[in-house]
C-alpha cells in the first residue's frame, strides 16, 4: 500500500504532465550543487518550463497511466516538462551542460523517445520562434514580389499610354 506522501505526489506529476503534455526531458542532476540546481530551475521555470525531481518508480507509473509508456527509470533523474518551448529548454540546458555539472539522459519530443545523443542533435533544430519568423519573412517577400511585379504592369501600361498619347 503506497504511503500518503507519494500518492500526492504521483498525482502533483500525473497533473504536471496533463498541463505540460508529451515534452519531457531527463536530467541526472548529481553533480550539481543546491545552487546550481536553484539557478538551472529559475531559468527553466523563466522559459515557460517546470523541472521536478520525482521517485522514478512513481514517475514510470504516471508516464504509464498518462502517457502509455512501460519504461522503467534508473540513477539520480530530474525530470523537466514543456509545452511548445522544449527546443529552447534543450538549447540552455546543452549549453549549461558545458558549465555546470549535470547530465543529459533523455527527452521525450512531440510524444517520441530520442536518446542522449538524438537529443543533443534535436537541440539544434530552429526553436518555433525562429520557424515562424522564417516563415512571415517568406510570406512577406513572396507578397512583396506579388505587389511588386503588379506595379511594374500597371506603371508599364501608364508608359505605353504616355508614349502613345505623345506621338499623337
């Protein structure tokens, strides 16, 4: 019979994942100190993102129930959920990595399963920022050729009128 203290808290992360959805990342934070991991959370919590260090047998349950994955979690975890901003949750953390001692282990992207190394690979795709901006730019230079090319017709059509009213 599971104690009161971990039925709340299994279902504080089945609520976390319901919120945040399938994007999920796990961290092995055991080289961090208690200062790091403040900091690394404040900076998470600031990009929209929730990080919770949870009992891996609870939290295999809740992605189970939740999510329908049967996986079993081992070591030291820190589990980190995202709505649509995991991309650039993934790019500080890769980042941070380099300067603070803590691990990358997994990430669960769009309801996919990617490894440390796919990951790290997925933190270089553009952020959905990036993409929408890419993608306004590309519309709008499309449009202002469209406009464009409309006005060279219409200024065209006016000097041939010109030329024509002229040799009359």
């Amino acid at each position: 019979m599971p104690n009161e203290r971990n039925l709340k808290m299994y279902e504080k992360v089945s609520e976390i994942i319901k919120e945040y959805g399938n994007n999920i990342v796990s961290i092995d934070f055991r080289g961090l100190n208690v200062e790091s991991m403040f900091k690394l959370r404040n900076e998470i919590r600031k990009m929209g993102g929730k990080l919770k260090v949870v009992k891996n047998t609870i939290f295999s349950k809740c992605v189970k129930n939740e999510l329908g994955w049967d996986y079993e979690f081992e070591g030291v975890n820190g589990f980190i959920f995202a709505r649509d901003n995991i991309i650039d949750i993934l790019k500080y953390l890769v980042k941070s990595q380099k300067d603070v001692n803590f691990a990358i282990n997994w990430a669960i992207f769009e309801g996919k399963f990617f490894d440390k190394n796919a990951t790290v690979e997925l933190s270089k795709l553009p952020s959905k920022q990036e993409i929408v901006a890419y993608l306004v730019g590309a519309v709008g230079s499309g449009v202002s050729s469209f406009v464009w090319t409309l006005g060279n017709v219409v200024q065209s059509f006016v000097l041939v009128l010109k030329a024509i009213e002229d040799k009359k």
